[in-house]
C-alpha cells in the first residue's frame, strides 16, 4: 500500500463547525479556507511567510497559513478573522479598530487582528513596545500602523471577551 | 505563486520516515515547521516530488537536561525553546536566540531541526550551534552518526545531511563552571534576517578569569562561522578593553563576507567588529548573564 497521496480527505473545525473536503495536498490552507469553505477573510499578500496578511489561528496559536497545506490541518481546530465577531456585531478587538481609525483599505486588517488576537491572549497587559514588536509581523501600506497600536492598546486596556464556543 | 504537484504522506514513526526516505531520492523532502521550506515551495524554488510530514512525531519534540547539557529533539518549535525554563536555566543564550527568530507566527510552527537542516547562514540556530559545538544526530534507516556543528555546514543552504538522512537531536555540550554569555544581532527591521550577529560564551575559572572563550559570527560568511582565535586571545582576561578589541578583530578579520542587497562585504565586516566588541562587553557587563 503506498503511503502517498496527491488527494487526501481533512476532518477539521473552523470557528467552531465541522468540516470535511477532500482537497490537494499542495492546497494551501489559505487557499482552502478562501476557495473551498467561502472564507475569504483571510487574505493572501506575499505568500512566503513575511507580510502576515494571511495570519490565523490554529490550535490556539497564531501562524501563517500560507505556509501550511490544508492537509497538516487535518483535525485541527482554525480560528479565522470571520469567527471573531459574534452574530451581528463586531468583537471589542474589531471595535477597537473601528473607534482608532486603525484601517484604510483593510486588506492587512485581517491578519492584523488574528496576530492582535493571539498576542493578547498570551500577554493581556502589554506595554507599548511589546505591542509593536508583537505587530512587526504584520505589515500595512496605508496607515502607517500608530492607530494600529492604538487600537490594539485600546482593546488591551478594555480586555477582549472570550470567544463563544458555540456558533452557527 | 502555488507549489507544483508533489505527492504526499504523514509518518507514524521515525522508522517510518527513515523508511520514506530510503526509498526516495533527492526530490524527497521532510515537512517540519515548513517556515523555510514552504516559502521555497510556494516560490517553485525547490525540487520536491514527495514531502514526508513528520509533525506527529512527538517523540521528536522534547527539552532534556542531561548532567548540564541540552539534548533536543528536531521538531522542538521555537516558541517552545523561547518560553523553556529548562533552557532559561541550563543555558539562557539559547533562550535570548530563539526570541529574536522572526515573529510569533513563525515561531509558533518553526523548529530547530528545520532550522539547522536549511542552514541559512543568518539562521539563529545555526550561529548557536556552531558556536556552543553543539552535536547534530542524523540517523537513516540503516545507521546514525553524531556529526559536530561546526563540521555540519557546508555553504548556504548546504549541509552534511544525506538524502536518506534525517536531523532527529541537537545535543548542547554542559557550559563548564561559571559562564558568561553575549548575543548582538543587526538587522533593519525586527524578525529579519540578521545583516551579522554575533554569540559567544565565556567560562570563568574559580579566580573569576576567562578559562575558555567560544564567539561565532552569523550572516556574513557562507555559513556561521566559529573564530577559534578568540579563545588564545582572552584566554587568562578578566575582560579588559584591550583583549576584547582584539578578539573582536580577530572575528572581523576572520570572516569572508558577501555584498547583497542589504549591506556591502565592508558593511559587514565593520559590523562585525562592532557586534564581536558589544557581545563581549555584553558578557562581562551583565550579572544576569553570570551563572
């Protein structure tokens, strides 16, 4: 039996709903979320790891999914930017974004916030510093970032409520 | 840009892997962390025909304190050496290093056998390795071998690793007695590649004078490069201004740097020196780097 496969079918959760496909092995998880489940939030800029456009989260930790293929997420839980906001509202952490004026087109918006998400997680408290130095992955063409940090203080200084678990 | 077609498989073992491997050829691959190969693969950079996901391999991912030294496993994430209290507390260089590899992203999938078996000459890890003589085990279906770091790297992107062969373990030799430590590194912006760095670690004998010294340089040789003269240099020092420029220039002197599109070869040899004096400086100046 050969082990190898150019097709292999994933069971995984994205924001909390069960999905199965049968994808690509080259598939990109980006490209999966985008293209297989309509998730077009995530977006895709450099594709080799350094603009963090395409940044969501993973069993609980921020990563580049374009440097992941959609099979490695086999049993894998995803968190992408559309399961931030809770039914009809946008997250404190969005609303930070929306109040500092920390977006222009918003095509970096997404992976700023699941980058914000993950770094508040591990340090709720941050100082200023640690907040640019936790962004410096992520880059921006329009606002030249200072509502960025703004923001991401803002919501720091608020707190960001838990997720729900359940969601449709 | 997409990867090219290439077949793929999860190991359930290591055996299995080795096993993967031996059937293969050079178009045959390991998937770890994937934060360097992948970029190569999106790029159509890198010739892979099968890609052998070894992420399951728990065994693989381990920190071990073993009579002072550090043994661990290739598929340890970055992250995880970052926030390690074993290494803070065995050797608190390796934990400065692996906070500076690029973001959090990056770390969060990294490893350090990823890191080591790509070999970019700018690579943490593999200025690390060279210069605390680290020990790399690289095992086949059929055997493993213990190959020195410093006799590891061949050129960039190049190593002593065979088709068949797999990075399973970094050994970190026991700092002896109490150590010192230095780490600089200069890039433009934070998680780049480093224009140059510099890591080194000094033992003290019971009068307080430097017993052994160990500096290597990153980022401006074809592949971290551990200067051997340092050590006669301040072998017997307390730290005294006129040892540490001269192991500093030693270090400059030593290497043989490019010009890319980040710095000219001159660039890179004055930062050198600058970076080889502060880490210095850095280890005689810090209590907290005092062991």
């Amino acid at each position: 039996m050969d082990h190898f496969s150019e097709r292999r079918t994933i069971h995984l959760r994205v924001n909390g709903q069960e999905v199965q496909c049968t994808v690509e092995v080259r598939k990109l998880l980006a490209d999966f979320l985008r293209e297989d489940l309509g998730l077009t939030a995530t977006r895709l800029g450099c594709e080799h790891g350094v603009c963090g456009a395409c940044t969501l989260v993973l069993n609980g930790d921020s990563v580049r999914s374009c440097l992941l293929f959609a099979v490695q997420a086999d049993e894998a839980e995803i968190l992408t930017v559309e399961g931030l906001a809770p039914e009809g509202r946008l997250s404190q952490l969005q609303q930070a974004f929306w109040d500092n004026h920390a977006l222009q087109c918003g095509f970096c918006t997404s992976g700023f916030l699941m980058t914000a998400y993950d770094l508040l997680q591990k340090n709720p408290h941050p100082t200023e510093e640690e907040v640019r130095y936790g962004l410096s992955g992520n880059l921006c063409r329009c606002t030249g970032y200072a509502n960025i940090v703004k923001a991401v203080l803002a919501a720091a200084s608020t707190g960001i409520e838990p997720l729900e678990t359940n969601r449709k | 840009m997409k990867p090219l077609k290439f077949e793929y498989a999860r190991a359930e073992s290591v055996e299995q892997a080795l096993s993967f491997l031996a059937e293969g050829d050079e178009a045959t691959r390991i998937l770890a962390g994937g934060q360097s190969l992948v970029p190569l693969l999106n790029l159509r950079v890198a010739q892979v025909t099968r890609l052998i996901d070894i992420n399951g391999l728990s065994e693989l991912s381990f920190i071990a304190r073993e009579n002072g030294a550090l043994r661990v496993g290739a598929l340890t994430r970055h992250r995880d050496l970052e926030l390690s209290q074993s290494v803070r507390a065995a050797q608190p260089l390796l934990s400065r290093a692996a906070a500076e590899i690029g973001h959090l992203a990056i770390r969060n999938r990294g490893t350090i056998g990823g890191s080591l078996a790509h070999a970019d000459p700018a690579a943490e890890w593999p200025l690390l390795s060279v210069t605390l003589d680290a020990r790399l085990t690289l095992r086949s279906k059929s055997n493993s071998r213990a190959v020195a770091a410093r006799n590891f790297f061949a050129g960039p992107l190049t190593t002593a690793i065979q088709p068949d062969e797999m990075l399973c373990e970094v050994r970190f030799p026991a700092p002896a007695g109490r150590t010192l430590w230095g780490f600089q590194e200069f890039c433009r912006r934070p998680g780049d590649f480093a224009i140059a760095a510099v890591a080194c670690q000094i033992s003290l004998d019971e009068r307080g004078l430097c017993a052994a010294a160990a500096l290597g340089v990153g980022g401006a040789h074809s592949t971290p490069l551990f200067i051997s003269d340092v050590e006669k240099v301040l072998r017997g020092s307390r730290g005294e201004d006129t040892a540490l420029k001269e192991a500093a220039e030693k270090a400059a002197t030593a290497i043989d740097p490019s010009s890319d599109l980040h710095a000219s070869a001159d660039y890179r040899r004055r930062l050198v020196k600058v970076l080889a004096l502060r880490a210095l400086k850095q280890a005689w100046a810090e209590p907290g780097s005092r062991t």
